[in-house]
C-alpha cells in the first residue's frame, strides 16, 4: 500500500529521471509493484545523483511510516467464547410467529399450480 508521501516521491523521481535520462518510470506500476519499485530505486542510488539518492530513501522510510506500529486486536471479553462479538451480547433469535392461514393458503396454492404447469 502507497501512501501520499510515496506518491509525491515517486513522481519526482519520474520528473527527474526524465530529465537526466529523457526517460521516466511508470508511477503507478512503482506504487503498486514492490519488484518495480525496488528496481526503480536500485536505478536511483546508482545513479550517483544526491537527489536521486536522498529521494530513494525517502521513498523506503515513508513506506516504514506508513505501516501500523501494532496489530488492532478486538476488545477484551469476559468470557473467552465472546473473544470474536463486538462486546453487545449475544444475539438472540427473535420468536418466529405461525404464518397466517391466508398467507399460507395462497402460498400453498400457488405452489401447486406452477408444479403442475411444469409437469405438463
């Protein structure tokens, strides 16, 4: 995952490499391919250019900011089957009623005149 920061760096080394070089890179493939970004910044310290350089590196430790510092865990739980619940109790299913006779009367007839349409 790129950041802003990431994005920022890597359209100025693309600026820059064009102009040195009269080529740049494909932004989006170094921002979404770790490969071609290791690459890119390979071509980016050896290019002997400071800013080229201090760029490279910027681009790594914006990466390493971006990362979480610790793994989110869920809320603690009383009891350890309640480990994975958002913490409001269980849910409970709610009563379910009979279904009322005329529903169910044209429920059933219905049912009845489309299997008998599909067996003739």
């Amino acid at each position: 995952m790129s950041t802003p920061v990431q994005l920022r760096i890597a359209t100025r080394i693309h600026f820059i490499l064009k102009r040195d070089l009269g080529e740049g890179i494909n932004v989006a493939a170094m921002l979404s391919d770790a490969n071609e970004a290791r690459e890119v910044l390979f071509v980016c310290q050896a290019s002997g250019n400071p800013e080229l350089v201090s760029l490279a590196r910027q681009y790594v430790n914006a990466g390493k900011l971006a990362k979480p510092a610790s793994i989110k865990r869920d809320a603690p739980q009383d009891a350890a089957w309640a480990s994975n619940t958002s913490g409001f109790g269980v849910t409970q299913a709610s009563e379910l009623s009979a279904p009322e006779e005329s529903s169910w009367r044209s429920a059933t007839q219905w049912l009845r005149r489309s299997t008998s349409r599909v067996a003739r």
